[in-house]
C-alpha cells in the first residue's frame, strides 16, 4: 500500500496525475478517472470494475449504482449480445 502512495505521490509531482484527478473509492482508496466504473449512491464512492463485481451489484440489480462511461459497460453489452443470439441460435 505504501508503494500506491509513493508511486501517487510521484505521479503528483511529476505532473502526470493531478489531485484532483483522484476519486474516493470504496475501502477508503483513490482510483483514477480512467478506472472509474460508477459511482454508488448508498456508498457514497466511486466503484472500479473488480470492486463492482465483489460487491454484485449488477446481480442485486442495485438502484443506487450510477453508470459512468467506461469500457466495462461496452464489453458488457457486447458479452449480452453474443449470449442472447447463442441462445437464439440453439
């Protein structure tokens, strides 16, 4: 965990990551914008793609799960789509 800070922090100086750039995630961690998946309105956080599946939102169906735009909701849809036409072709 140290090493995160210390690579953030570096990252912060050096000018390629601001501050601000950073999101409470849950756990009490900052992720990036670009690892963003949502935002849970229960929680009070932002969410990545592994903490949305450990969590099973999407399986709970959660209504407090705010959709940001992400390549996880892509792939998913596209995963959706491939299923829904394999059960069409059997």
């Amino acid at each position: 965990m140290i090493y995160g800070i210390r690579l953030m922090r570096l990252l912060e100086v050096t000018g390629r990551i601001k501050e601000s750039d950073m999101l409470q995630s849950l756990y009490n961690t900052e992720i990036s914008e670009k690892h963003c998946v949502g935002y849970c309105k229960k929680h009070c956080r932002y969410m990545t793609c592994k903490q949305l599946k450990r969590k099973e939102c999407l399986r709970k169906q959660c209504r407090a799960l705010e959709k940001h735009p992400h390549e996880f909701w892509k792939q998913r849809e596209l995963t959706k789509m491939k299923k829904k036409h394999k059960e069409i072709g059997v």
